[in-house]
C-alpha cells in the first residue's frame, strides 16, 4: 500500500531558515526520487501551507521523513504519514 506524507511547516521559522536549508533538502529527495521510492512530491500553492509527497509504501515515507534536512532542523513542526489506497493503480 502506498503512502502519503503531509508536513506542516514551522511558523516561527523564515524562508530565509528554509532557503538555507533548501539545497539538502533538495539533493536527499533527488536520491528518493531516483530510486523510484517516491512518486509525487511538492509544496502546496500559498508558502506557509506545508508539503506532501507520496511514496512506495510505509517503510519509505517513514525513511524519508527521518532523514530529511527539514525535518532534522526543525523547520517542520507536524509530519503526518498516512497509508493510501491508490484505487487507480
């Protein structure tokens, strides 16, 4: 079964605090991305929203959740992973 993170940015953090932290970020989901283990990743249409991306599975979105640089420096303030069924698969 697929899975989907959601993240809640940080509102005490700046986009200056993200954008510093942005080019990790960036190179830890291209590995992600490269081993086909997420499927769709983005930002939400107004900044201040949050993300969310949807992978393989559990064990993957738990994975990327732990060793994101967002996450590792406290620039998300909630993670949530649900479990999908991608009636369309």
């Amino acid at each position: 079964m697929k899975a989907v993170i959601f993240y809640e940015h940080a509102t005490d953090k700046t986009m200056d605090e993200f954008m510093a932290v942005f080019p990790r970020h960036e190179e830890f989901e291209a590995e992600f991305i490269k081993s086909e283990k997420v499927l769709g990743t983005g930002a939400f249409g107004n900044p201040g929203e949050g993300a969310m991306a949807i992978f393989v599975d559990k064990q993957a979105a738990e994975a990327f959740v732990n060793g994101d640089p967002f996450v590792q420096e406290g620039l998300i303030a909630k993670v949530t992973i649900r479990e999908w069924n991608d009636e369309l698969a």
